[in-house]
C-alpha cells in the first residue's frame, strides 16, 4: 500500500495524500486531488454527526485563535514592559545601562549591539558545528545502519533531545569544558594565524568555542531526527532508479535523497537554530560573559547572549533595569522572527522548485 | 506488556516514597521544652520579615533558628533578594529591617521618614567576614596552605600586569616555593557585588599606585573570566590550573588562599584577624540621619595580625515603628544578633568573624534606642 503511493508520487517532489492514485495518472502537477478529499470520510453521515462537526470546527479554530492571542499578548507585554526605558529621561537611562554593563554603555543601541552579536555568532556557530554531524548521522540511521543498531539509534536521539537544557548545562559546565581545554589549547597553538582561533586559549575554556560545542550537542538530535524522518520518506523508485543507471550509493544519497530533502534540511536547521538562539541555562552555566564585538572564540569575556543575559542580570535590575532587560527580549524576539521568516521563504523556494 | 506493569509499579512506590519524605519536611518544629523556656520568653510574638543581602544569608538563618527557639511565639523569615532590592523592600514599608552590604545613602535616609514612626532609618554593623585571594595552583595550591603577597602584587595580578605564576615579584615574596611558570587566570564577579566593592575598596586602599580603578561593585576592567555569583567563582578556579580569585573564606575549599602582607608581616585570612581590622576601624562620619554606625574599613592597615580585606554588612532599622510590636521585635532581634552569643552562632555557622568591644557597644546602644512602645 504505502508502496504505490510512494511509487506514484515519483515525478513530484511531495508525496501527495493517499488515496489518489488515478488522479496521479493524469494530473501530473496533483492538481485533480483537491475535490475527490471531501467526501473521504464522510459517507455514511447521520444526523447527530453533523453537531459533531460544528463542534469539532469551533474547537479547531479556538485553538488557531488562542495561537495568535498569545503571540500577541507576548508582544504587547515586551512592548508594554519596555516602553520606560525608551520614553524615560536620557540622563536616568544612560545610567540604568551603565550600571547594567559596569560603564560600558550608555544607550539602548550600545548595549544591546554587542549582546545580539554574541547571540548570533554563538547560535551560528552551534548552528554550523551540529548540521553537518546532525545530517551525517540521519544518512547513517536511513541508509547504512542495520536494523538492529537502527532502532538503538533512533531510541538514543530520541532520548537526547527530549533531555532539558540545564541538565546539559550543568554538564558542561562542570564536564566538558576542563575536558577541553588541551583540544583548545592545540587548536590555538596551530591554528592560532586564523584570526578566529587568536591564542592564548582561556584555561577554564569557558569562552564562545565551549558554548557554541554545547549548544551544537543540544540541537543536534532535533536536526537529526526530523532529517532522518525525510530521508526515510525518499521515493523508493528515485532510489532504484539511481542505482539501476549505475550509481555507487553514496551517488545514489547525492542524487536522490539530499535533493529531495532540501528544503526539510533547511526548515529543520531553523528550527534548531531557533532553540540556540533562545537557550538560557546552558550558556549563562558555560560562558564568562563580555561586551565586545571580538571574534575570537578562544578568549574568555569576549561575548554574551541575550537571554543569558537577562537571567543574569534580572535578580538584581531595579524597575527600570528590568524594561531595559526586557526591550533585549524584545531584540531576540525580533531576531528569532525574522530568522523564522527567512526559513519559510527558503523552504517555500524549494518547495515548489 | 510486561515492562509497562513493571513501571508502574516503580511510578506508585517512588511516588509513595515521596510523598513520605515531603510528609517528613513538613514535620520539623523543634520538641516542645515550653516548661523549660516560659521564664525566658520575652513576650515577642507574630510574623516578623527581613530582606535583603545574600551574603548575610548564613547567618540570618542561623540566628532565626536559635531565636526562635528562645521565642516560640515569633516566626521569622529572611528573603536574601539582594542588598539594593532589600533596602526598597524595607523603604515600601513591607518588612522590619533590612540587611545590605552598602550603607543608606542620603535619598534613602530621606526616603525613610515616611515609613518610621519618628527619625530616620539606622545602619548598624552585623556580620562582617574575611574575603580571600584564592588559588588553584598544582604542586602549590591546597588546603591551609598560603602563598605571601602584598597588596601591589595582588593588584598587578588581578589588573593583568603579572601573567605568570613564576613571575620575579611572586618569587621574591616566596623564595621557599617553588613556582612554575603556569599562566595566571583571573576569575572575578560577572554580576554586582558587595565582595567585589570590598575587594576593589582593598585594592585600592593599599596599592594605590598599582590600582588606578575606583571601588565599585562592577569588575572595572577586562582581565580573566567572569563567573556568576560566588559558586560560579569558585567553581571556575576549581576547573583549571593556574587560577586566582576572590571570595568568602568559607568556600576557600581545597584551594590556597594568598597571606596579605600587613606592615611588615604576612597574615593568613582568618576570621578573628578580620574582626581586629573591623573592631579598630574609625566610625565614618555620617553627615545625614542619626544613631548610625558605619565603618570606615582601614583596608590600608599595618597593625601587625590584622587581616584588611574583609566584607561588612549591616543591618538597617527605624529608631520607631509605626506599629509598636515590630518595634519591640526588631529591638529584642538585633539586640541578640549583635550580643556575644548571637556573633558566636554566625561565626560558628558561617566562619564569619564575630564582633565585640566598643563597636558593638555603640551600635547596641542605637539598637536599645528603639521604641518598643
């Protein structure tokens, strides 16, 4: 059964609803699909199943609404909560943000520019250092591994991304970084001419190079597991079709099931590059925060994130230090969107290629 | 099918377990000894609520529960939210006293007539404890051991101008250590501090040819690591070779701690050389408010065993309270904490340095001027 509609979605690149497999005959593009689903499940309609369905149907738009009610509540409470920081009189919230950075800034821009550029680098690095690791083992679990060890892994990634963020926090606080300091401290020695990997490497590493490989580890089993799930839905007959024109398997992945994936790798990434932007417990644990524009991801009090930051800082922010703290919200809350926003446009790109 | 019945039956005796073991929290009030203590009972009953330093915490724990058991009637607590949040919280009105690491400045001297009955607010030293430079240094560092310093090299290390351990002016205070040229990390307070003021008042006191920064609760400058909170300090030496740090002597740990050269000697942190730095200290002039006692900390001291980088807290009441039994409670409660009794409780919990003589003696003396009626 799954065996036809799979066979049957071969020239397009989603596989289509089940249940249409005359309609593909004809309709390339799917286009014949949309009228026949209607009349699916409901053939042998009663009277009372009609209150059913009313009901059903509030019930499934209340929950859409309560989705925007909530986003907007959340916009309207950092709009709300940050606006005395922006109206305040300058001389008192120069001074709420000196105190808040110790002298370092004394505007908005000053000290937010350097916290979002530490979010952004952190959550690119993590972002770049666990794609490729991720992908690798979702080719591994779909296309070599035997069953058994399939499952096992399947289980495992499973289990690491359902594990809360201060529990790798902690560990890696305390375990992994004095762990890798002689790995950072040869990097630094060897390649230390690359500008990024400027020597002398921190001893404890608690530096950006130490955050970014804890956060990679953190969003790497949600990239691999929604990857593995995409390549497992690669049309078995593309698969053949590959290896029956002679390629090797690794050209048969190249050729079949990475172009096929693409747009699910992309929208997979952004997902998890969403939680590395917004992690808390894990860097505020593993980074010596700093204010600087510096990139060099060895060095200890070089950046900090901005959600880290707020934790930081909130126990001790006077009324107008919190709106302070909250307009950064309001910044991660813009960045996190617009990075949503660029992941739907790609992913729509390579939808309908 | 089998596994599941197994879990479940794991669910239903580890949450009987814990609701066995929440049952037992619930159930700490001391054995009742009333026929013993009813002679004693000074008549103080009623909730009573204090806020403020996080470094008191300690000791305000430990003087809350040998109070209470003096006072059966009087329940107290003590939310440790932060010095600055604590004396707000105390300037709302909403609790007895207060507990901060900095004195009142003149706004919240002002502030406080609003809510005193009569007079303005008072400061009065409570719990002062040493602060010490530790280390973590293989072959050298380890419990009770020290190495001699003064104040120039500390403040040359912790200013980024001595990178290494083997340096001459570490070696010539130690010639019998043997050092090794290990790269020196310094780790600081990411956050505001009361320690860090302290350290940097030190500093800059004793070495102020090698100290150009002004005393703050912020790290002035960018050398090192920045941890968060004291744990996060001293968790940061812990994990390399070759740090430094500042923090309470209590969770000096396994670490060496730095002896601070006083006059001609070096003195080794310890809570009753803090004591004698504090207890000779002057009084600073305080031009606002009344009945005041706060210290002017003679970081710069050569009195031979006196140990100066030490932390003083106070703890901040109104000379009379709108409602007469807080009145008497916050009399009779500061009365105890700052009599010999209640210093030893602290500085047996906590290591903090108990105080006496004629510091104490003043400020009880503005303590005994609380209206109680």
């Amino acid at each position: 059964m799954a065996n036809t509609s799979e066979s049957s979605g071969a020239g397009q690149v989603m596989p289509t609803a089940v249940g249409q497999v005359s309609a593909t005959l004809s309709a390339p593009g799917g286009g014949g699909a949309g009228g026949r689903r209607n009349d699916l499940g409901f053939s042998g309609a009663k009277p009372g199943r009609h209150s059913q369905d009313k009901i059903f149907h509030a019930a499934a738009v209340g929950c859409g609404a309560l989705i925007l009610v909530a986003l907007g509540a959340v916009v309207l409470f950092l709009l709300l909560r940050a606006w005395p920081i922006f109206a305040g009189p300058q001389a008192k919230t120069s001074a709420v943000f000196a105190s808040l950075s110790g002298g370092k800034a004394h505007g908005f821009w000053q000290y937010v520019g350097p916290l979002v550029f530490g979010t952004v680098v952190i959550a690119a690095l993590a972002l770049a250092i666990a794609f490729f690791v991720a992908v690798g083992v979702a080719l591994f679990i779909t296309f070599y591994a035997r069953k058994s060890v399939r499952t096992v892994l399947n289980y495992v990634v499973d289990l690491l991304a359902a594990i809360p963020s201060v529990i790798y926090g902690l560990w890696g606080a305390l375990v992994l970084v004095p762990a890798m300091y002689p790995f950072w401290n040869w990097v630094s020695v060897h390649l230390g001419w690359i500008p990024l990997f400027a020597g002398p490497a921190a001893n404890p590493p608690r530096t950006v190079a130490s955050a970014a490989v804890i956060l990679a580890i953190m969003i790497m089993p949600i990239i691999t597991s929604m990857t593995r799930d995409i390549f497992a839905a690669t049309p078995q007959l593309n698969q053949e079709a590959a290896l029956a024109l002679g390629a090797t398997k690794w050209e048969m992945i190249k050729l079949t099931a990475l172009p096929f994936a693409k747009s699910g790798m992309v929208s997979a990434s952004m997902l998890a590059l969403g939680r590395a932007l917004g992690e808390t417990m894990a860097v505020m644990m593993v980074l010596s925060p700093g204010m600087t524009y510096s990139w060099h991801w060895l060095q200890a009090s070089k950046s900090q994130t901005i959600a880290a930051n707020i934790a930081a800082q909130y126990p001790e922010a006077d009324s107008l230090g919190v709106s302070a703290l909250i307009a950064t919200g309001l910044v991660l809350f813009v960045i996190t969107f617009v990075v949503n926003l660029l992941a739907r446009r790609i992913t729509r790109k390579g939808g309908t290629r | 099918m089998h596994s599941t019945t197994c879990k479940r039956l794991i669910a239903v005796v580890s949450s009987f377990a814990m609701m066995a073991a929440l049952s037992a929290c619930g159930d700490n009030t001391p054995a009742d000894t009333t026929g013993a203590t009813t002679g004693k009972n000074s008549g103080i009953s009623g909730e009573f609520h204090g806020a403020g330093a996080s470094s008191q915490q300690g000791a305000v724990e430990a003087w809350i529960a040998t109070y209470q058991s003096k006072n059966r009637n009087a329940k107290i607590a003590y939310n440790p939210s932060g010095s600055g949040a604590g004396v707000s919280t105390f300037l709302t009105g909403a609790t007895a006293w207060a507990g901060t690491d900095a004195p009142l400045n003149d706004q919240q001297i002002e502030q406080s007539k609003a809510i005193c009955k009569s007079g303005t607010a008072f400061d009065v030293p409570v719990y002062v404890s040493p602060i010490a430079v530790m280390f973590n240094l293989k072959g050298v560092s380890g419990q009770g051991k020290h190495l001699n310093m003064d104040a120039a090299v500390i403040a040359r290390i912790f200013d980024g101008k001595i990178t290494e351990w083997n340096d001459e002016a570490i070696k010539s205070e130690n010639p019998k250590v043997n050092l090794p040229a290990t790269p020196i990390t310094v780790v600081h307070r990411s956050d505001k501090s009361g320690t860090t003021n302290n350290f940097t008042s030190y500093l800059k006191a004793a070495a102020p040819n090698d100290w150009s920064y002004e005393p703050q609760e912020n790290w002035p400058n960018e050398v090192g690591q920045a941890a968060k909170g004291t744990d996060g300090v001293v968790s940061s030496i812990g994990q390399a070779d070759g740090t430094i740090g500042y923090a309470d002597l209590a969770k000096a740990g396994n670490f060496g701690t730095a002896s601070v050269k006083v006059g001609a000697d070096y003195v080794a942190p310890a809570a009753d050389a803090a004591a004698k730095t504090v207890n000779a200290s002057p009084l600073r002039p305080m031009p606002k408010g009344s009945k005041r006692v706060v210290v002017n900390v003679d970081y710069a001291t050569s009195v031979a065993g006196d140990y100066p980088i030490v932390s003083s807290s106070y703890a901040v009441a109104c000379p009379a309270y709108k409602d007469a039994k807080t009145g008497a409670f916050v009399r009779d409660w500061l009365g105890y904490v700052l009599s010999d009794g209640g210093q030893k409780v602290a500085s047996d919990n906590t290591g903090s340095a108990a105080l006496g003589g004629a510091l104490t003696q003043k400020a009880l003396k503005s303590v005994n001027t609380i209206q109680a009626k």
